[in-house]
C-alpha cells in the first residue's frame, strides 16, 4: 500500500519469469467497506514491473486499509487460469477493516 496526503493506493511490484504472460488483479480494501480493483497483464520478462490500484482519498488512518494481490495463468493460453500466487497486506491487531476490529490476518501466499 502507498500512502500520499490524503490518497491511498494499492501497489504491487513483480517479475514475471514463467516465460508467458499472467493475469495479475490487485485490490484496496476500505474501511467502510467499498474497494477498488486493477487488472494487469504481467508480461514474462525477468525486469521488474508494478501494478496499482487508482488513488483514493483516505477516510480515518491508513493502517486501516488492506491490499490484496491475485496472479493467474491467463485462461486463454496454456495454462488453465488457475490461481498461482494471492498475498494480502498485514494489518495491527485491532487496527485491520474488518467488522470486528480484530484486524486482518497476517501475509499469505497460495500455491
């Protein structure tokens, strides 16, 4: 997540070194409960890429924000379009969005 004055944005870095191209989505989730989402193409190549969410306006702290990060095989090439890699932002116990205040739990990755 980056953070800007007021603004909040989901930012994701990557390097793409399957030798085809993934399909990449990445999401800020809000306090309030509203998110915005980006999709990218994450082209293979082994120089480093990004990917970002458009600018929100910060409502309350920014601790208070989550970002998701989803990589897929496109469906449309050879693989299968199944889900490679997800990994989420970490959150302060009590400070994370959820409804519960008991924050969000913590990085993960799925194979």
């Amino acid at each position: 997540m980056a953070v800007q004055g007021k603004d909040v944005w989901a930012r994701t870095y990557y390097r793409n070194t399957t030798g085809a191209p993934l399909a990449a989505a990445l999401s800020l989730l809000g306090p309030d409960g509203h998110s915005v989402r980006s999709r990218c193409v994450a082209g293979s190549g082994d120089d480093p890429s990004l990917c970002e969410t458009p600018r929100v306006r910060l409502d309350g702290e920014p601790v208070r924000y989550t970002a998701m990060a989803e990589f897929a095989a496109h469906a449309g090439g050879a693989g299968d379009g199944g889900l490679l890699l997800r990994a989420g932002s970490n959150a302060l116990p009590g400070k994370g969005n959820s409804p519960s205040g008991e924050g969000n739990s913590p990085l993960r990755e799925e194979r």
